[in-house]
C-alpha cells in the first residue's frame, strides 16, 4: 500500500479530530504549492488576502465565506503545528465526555464566534480602530475546544512531561494569562480572537449543565445542509394491505457500555473527577478514543 493510500485510508476511518488534522494540513500545503509553481512565471499569489478574515468588516461584503476559512488556513509551518498539537490534545479530552459531533460542532461554531469577536473588537476599541488587519488560524476554534471541557471538567488531572501531574484548569489559566498578556505586543487580533474562543467554549459548557446546547441551531443547520447535498432518491408510493396483528412493545434496554457512562457523568457532576477510580478514569479514555 503506497504512502497517499495509507493515508486516505486513515482519513476515512479516523474521526473529527483526525479529519479536521487532515484537513489543516492540506488546506495549509496547497497555497504554498500553487504560489511555489505561480513565482517561477513572477505571476501574484495573494491567496491568504481572499480566505482571511479582515478587520474590516465591510470587506464582508466581498468574501463572506472568509468568517469561516480563516480558522482553516495558516500562516506559517510553526503557527499550524502549534494549533494542531493544542487541538489534538483538547479535543481527545473534549471526546472523553462529548461526542464526534458535538466536537465537530464546537471548531465550527468556536470559529465564528471568534471572528465575530475579531471584528467587534476593531470597531469599538479606540487603539485598533484605524488599523487594517488580516486573521488566519484555528486559535480560537481551538481554544474554544479546550475552554469547553475545562469548563465541564476543570479538576481532571492531566500528566505533562518534564512538569508532572496538573489539573486542566492550570492548563487553561496559562493559556489565558499568555493572551491578556500579549494584548500589549504585536498580533492583538490574533489574540483577541484566541479570548473569544475560550469566551465560546466557557457558555457552551456553562450553559449545557443547565440543559441549553447554544449550538444546536448551527448543528441543525449542518444537518439540513448535509441532507440537502446527499439528497434522497425518492421511491414509488406502493400500497400494501396488512393484516392488523397487535405486537406488545419491547422494554427498552439501555446498553450496558451507555449505562456505565452515565452513572460515571453523574458521579462526576455531583462529586467532580477527582472522585473517579483509576479504573473508572480509563474506561471513559477508553471510550472517548473509540
């Protein structure tokens, strides 16, 4: 099996995480390849100036599609290999208590909001009002991304190399201090947008311990996309004419393997992680990684 097989093989049989990893790098390798091949004829290539996000809001206008492929593209080999460690980190704890789609959901939803912040803050702050600025990266997809499970799960321990063992939320805190702090130097929409993840990803938790998922309109509305493109071949009606037979409904039996998280997600919501077994800590890994 050649290297390009293997690794379609992999996208296919990945999940979000993988997909989204994948889908970074490509999307980050080809302008770099097309500009490659354009400046050896000295023919332009401001590719990066049609899918980032300006701080001009009126350029909107233009390229309404760039609220979104901005968190898609980066700027630099050190910028994407950051973010994607950051994320493939985030989100295999983010899978530890919430789903595929959920995660899908949250990179996407966590971009918006972020480049809504991006925006608002270049029109009511007086220090970035006249400046001109373009905005690529997943920050704040990413941040939103961690933000959300640390907001659900801030005592769960986390071991990092050479620092030892630490609760998620010393983790977000750092991230958090890096950003205020940089507001003072160069890239403060870059930053601006990486608080307005943690922001998103903050409500989105918050808010679903009370029963409100904030990104269900933006998942239903996937759905309807999804289903629109895929389409359905419609089937001739067919009248078929059934004997009545009265069938007694079958108790509903809840999987064993969903019990045992449930039981789990409530211990956790009433006494927080910490109170986990080792064994019960390692069956949930177990099935965030399926």
């Amino acid at each position: 099996m050649s290297i390009f097989e293997e690794l379609k093989q992999q996208y296919r049989m990945g999940g979000v995480t993988e997909k989204l990893i994948y889908l970074n790098v490509l999307l980050f390798a080809i302008p770099y390849v097309l500009q490659g091949v354009l400046s050896l004829f000295q023919i332009p290539f401001p590719f990066l100036n049609f899918i980032s996000l300006s701080s001009n809001s009126a350029d909107l206008l233009w390229k309404p599609w760039s609220l979104l492929t901005y968190a898609f593209f980066h700027a630099g080999f050190f910028h994407i290999l950051f973010n994607l460690i950051v994320f493939h980190f985030s989100s295999r704890l983010f899978l530890t208590f919430f789903t595929q789609k959920q995660l899908l959901s949250m990179y996407l939803t966590g971009a918006l909001f972020s480049g809504f912040i991006y925006l608002i803050s270049y029109l009511i702050f007086p220090a970035l009002v006249n400046q001109n600025a373009q905005l690529v990266g997943a920050s704040g997809a990413v941040m939103a991304v961690l933000f959300a499970v640390t907001t659900y799960a801030p005592h769960m321990q986390i071991r990092l190399l050479l620092i030892g063992t630490v609760k998620l939320w010393h983790i977000a805190l750092f991230y958090l201090v890096v950003d205020l702090i940089s507001l003072s130097f160069d890239n403060v929409g870059g930053h601006i947008a990486h608080l307005g993840g943690a922001l998103f990803g903050y409500l989105y938790s918050s808010q679903l311990k009370n029963g409100i998922d904030i990104t269900k309109p933006f998942s239903t509305f996937m759905d309807g996309v999804i289903h629109l493109f895929k389409g359905r071949k419609s089937k001739p009606f067919k009248k078929v004419h059934k004997n009545q037979v009265t069938v007694k409904p079958k108790p509903v039996v809840k999987d064993k393997t969903q019990q045992q998280i449930d039981e789990i997600l409530d211990k956790i919501s009433k006494s927080g992680y910490d109170s986990l077994t080792q064994d019960e800590k390692e069956f949930l890994f177990k099935v965030g990684k399926n």
